[in-house]
C-alpha cells in the first residue's frame, strides 16, 4: 500500500502525521511526505519587475525551509516504519494540483490529508485544499481533522513548530 | 477506536468495504456500518421488512467486514433521513475518529449543491476517508474480496 502524506507546517498537518504514526499499517506500506511550495507571484498577483528577484529568493527559502521540516517528518516516520519505507519530496506549483499529480504517478493508493476546517468566509478567501483533493483525486482521500480540546487556550496559539518536537518526544 | 462506514443501497458498498479491509486498525475498534434511506424514497417504508434494499445492505457489509476482520465489533444501522445531517450527527453524538464513505468526485459549484462526501468532510467533527468508487473496478480482471470470498 502507498500512502502520500500531504503537509505543511500547520498544525494540523502535524496532527495528520500523528495520526498515519499511531496506525498499525501492514508490513511493506510505503510513506511518501510531499510538501508544495505555490509560487509566490501567483498569489500576490502583477509586481514590479524589480521585486521578481525578490520573489525568487524568497521561493527559493520556502522551499529549504519545507525540505528542513519535512525531512524532520520523515525521520520521525523512518523511526516508527523503518528507513526504506519512507521518502519525503518538496516540489514547486499549485498545491492541489501537485499533490494530485504526484498522488496520480506514484500509484498513491491513499492521500492523507490535514484540514483547517475552514468554513464560511475563511474558506471562501483562503479556500480548501483538502477540498480540491477530494474533488479530483484518482484515489481515495482521507481528511484528518483536529480534535478540539476544550479548555486548551494553547491549541488555537500554537503554529505547529511545537507538535512535531511533542511527536519525537513521544518516541 | 470509532469508526463510522456509511454506505448506500448501491453495490458500491463492496467497494468501500474493500477499501476498509485494507486499512489498518487497531483490534479494539469499533465500527458502525450506516445507510441512510433519503425521505420519499421507496425503501422507506421496506426497511421494516427483512427483505429490505437498505437492511440487506447493511447485513451484507457487515458479515463481510466481520470475516475479514474477525477481532472488530461491527454494528449495523439503517436510519431515516437526510444522508449527510445523518452522518454529522450519528457522528457527533457517537464521538467517532473517522467516517468513511465513498465518492465519485463529483464537483459542486454555486449552481450544483454539495454532495454527500463534500457535505460530510465539510460540516463532520472528526476525519473523513472517502473512498474513490471506480464503476469499471468491478469488471476489471482483479479479483475483488466478495469474489475472493465467494469463491
């Protein structure tokens, strides 16, 4: 079985790995962690010319910064299913579309997925990446959600650098 | 662990049941096989009869999730009304880690009305596998579990 591990530094994407951690998979199941960097012009629209340069610099940090935590994810994972099983891979374009794509040649039999829960407003402007996957994914799709904690004023503060230290404490 | 599979009285049950077999799961959990038989649709009033689409999709499923994995409780239920508030709300009441459920990938729009799946993964309080449903699957030579089964 082939299982991609969509991620980004959010929380509840930390909350996806715990969650594909704690599973008993079957012998051989192979973990792929993608994470994608949008290029940075398409999100902020026509710039100046002279800001191009900039833009290229700060995509090209983007993605070290996403190679460092991701490979952060896939040593915690290496640690719980071995070496040979987990591979991890930053790649630059369109979050969905890249994900689908990848899902789609690497035979992905299940693409894991954490959600914001966005809704209403956020959701219109900031969209739905879990949502654009399950649309137009080739194979199945698993949305992991957060599990609200009452009475825990830190989740909502809490930007995820922390939840993966928590993981490899754990371990 | 909960875990909700929510299936329709369409043979595409076989196919979300497959996808589950393979999942992995911890031997204590639980799972609760659900259809949701959508108000004005003739098998309401079948599904206090024994010979029911609905009750004999759900029995079905579950003997055969129940042989493939033998350490699990698997209930059944057929409920009546809309499939989507349906699910959300077993769901929530129930406290469950994760509903499965099939999709085509049908999209929505400001015209179309979310789907089922699309409605579930937006409004349920835990995580949603949904489990791409493939019509040409069941032709195709690969032996499916209810072939291996049967044979």
């Amino acid at each position: 079985m082939k299982v991609l591990i969509a991620v980004d530094d959010s929380l509840c994407s930390h909350e996806a790995v715990s969650v594909v951690a704690n599973r008993p998979w079957a012998e051989g199941t192979q973990f792929k962690i993608v994470h994608v960097v949008e290029p940075i012009a398409a999100q902020y629209g026509l710039v100046a010319p002279e800001a191009v340069n900039l833009m290229i610099e700060a995509e090209k940090k983007l993605k070290a910064y996403g190679v460092k935590f991701t490979t952060d994810i896939g040593d915690y994972l290496k640690e719980i299913f071995g070496e040979q099983q987990v591979s991890s891979v930053v790649i630059g374009g369109y979050i969905a579309d890249s994900i689908i794509e990848l899902a789609s040649d690497w035979h992905a039999d299940v693409i894991v997925v954490g959600s914001h829960g966005r809704t209403g407003l956020d959701k219109i402007l900031l969209g739905s990446v879990a949502e654009k996957i399950v649309n137009r994914s080739h194979c199945s799709v698993e949305v992991i959600k957060m599990k609200i904690k009452k009475n825990d004023d830190t989740s909502s503060k809490d930007d995820g650098s922390t939840a993966l230290a928590k993981q490899k404490q754990a371990v | 662990m909960k875990v909700i599979i929510a299936v329709d009285q369409t043979d595409n049950w076989k196919q979300i049941i497959e996808a589950t077999v393979k999942r992995p799961w911890p031997s204590d959990t639980i799972f609760r096989i659900l259809t949701v038989v959508e108000p004005g649709d003739d098998a309401l009033d079948k599904t206090k009869t024994q010979g029911s689409s609905a009750d004999k999709v759900v029995h079905e499923a579950r003997a055969l999730l129940f042989k493939h994995l033998p350490g699990c409780t698997v209930y059944s239920e057929v409920r009546k009304g809309k499939a989507a508030d349906e699910l959300v709300t077993v769901a929530a009441n129930w406290m469950v880690d994760k509903i499965i459920l099939g999709t085509h990938g049908r999209k929505s729009n400001r015209l179309i009305p979310a789907t089922v799946p699309q409605q579930v993964s937006q409004n349920s309080c835990c995580s949603v596998d949904l489990v791409k449903l493939t019509p040409a699957k069941a032709s195709a030579g690969e032996p499916s579990l209810t072939q291996a089964t049967a044979q």
